[in-house]
C-alpha cells in the first residue's frame, strides 16, 4: 500500500481534528499502541467517534471518563486487519501522551513531534489476530520505505515509552512474529542479484 501525499493507499479515511504541524517535520519513530473501547470490546464505532470528538459519555459509563480526551492516532488497524487513518503521517497526532524516549545520546520527550502512532485494536489479555500482524507488517514496511529516519531499530511499544503510565500494545503482542512477518515482507521486495 503505497503513501501519497501522508495518506496510505487503500486504508479508510476518517480526518481527525486532533492533530496539528510537526515542528521541525521529523519522522523518526514508530510507536505501537492497542486500544479496544469499550475495554475489552471490539469493533463498532466508539474508537473513531473517540479519534473525531463524537464519543457519547452516555453510551457506556467509561465513556464519560474519556469523551474529554482530544486524541488521535495516524492509525488503526482493526481486528480483520482493516486500516482507517485520521492523520496523515506527516503531521503530528496526539497519541503518546507524557512519554520518553532515549534517542541515541539524548533523552527525548514531545515524542507525537517526531512519532508515528498506530493503534492496533486489542488489549493487554485478547490474542492479536493474523491479519492484524499481517496489517502491520505491510505498513510498517510502506513507513519504512518512505520515512528514511525510521528503520527497524526505531519501532517500540507505548509501555516502553510511558512504562508507568501504560502496558501496550500488552504481553499479548508477539514481537518475533510481528518482525518475522516484517522481515519476510522485506525480503519479497528486494531486487535479486
């Protein structure tokens, strides 16, 4: 799925307000998050109404703990591996919240300055899905291609960022798959010598 103009190709669009210019247009990392609204529920509406301020406080008791939240992502990638994208990925979403990140040999915070946020639809105890992973990979491998600060190294967990603030994508994620699938993508797509 090829990006154009921030958008990717083939994924549903749904603009979010919440999102702005990066300061300096850095792209420079990768930040995986899981969400399900409400917990442990999957599908519907409530994740976009929530990315687009139109979440009713009054359709579920979290609800009204959240729908004063200005937050979004650049993506999501529902449970069938469907994506839906609310920011183009050369603007700043509002995903990581107080978070840090060790960059080298500086500790940096600000990261929705230089950060891509995609939210995979899950939890901290639900199996991801093969699609999901399968998702990610492909998109992961399209970001790689067009952001050239970003590379492998540079892909990490909200939990690891916001260790006392949040778990995910959870223990549930599986990293070795999530890189295998990414690695076999990439391997498909070089030249043969």
């Amino acid at each position: 799925m090829p990006i154009k103009a921030g958008w990717l190709e083939g994924a549903r669009r749904v603009p979010s307000p919440n999102c702005d210019d990066r300061p300096e247009g850095e792209v420079s990392l990768l930040l995986l998050h899981s969400i399900s609204l409400p917990p442990g529920a999957f599908g519907g509406e409530h994740i976009e109404r929530l990315f687009t301020n139109r979440l009713d406080p009054a359709a579920h008791p979290f609800f009204a703990e959240i729908a004063h939240l200005r937050v979004s992502a650049h993506l999501l990638i529902r449970r069938d591996g469907e994506c839906v994208q609310f920011v183009p990925f050369h603007c700043r979403a509002w995903h990581a919240g107080r978070s840090r990140w060790w960059d080298g040999s500086r500790e940096r915070i600000s990261l929705n300055d230089f950060a891509l946020g995609i939210e995979i639809e899950g939890d901290d105890v639900s199996p991801y899905r093969l699609a999901q992973y399968l998702a990610l990979a492909r998109v992961t491998a399209d970001l790689l291609a067009a952001y050239p600060a970003l590379d492998e190294t540079r892909i990490t967990s909200h939990a690891r960022v916001a260790p006392l603030r949040k778990s995910d994508p959870g223990p549930t994620f599986d990293w070795a798959f999530f890189r295998q699938r990414l690695a076999l993508g990439a391997a498909r797509n070089r030249p043969l010598s």
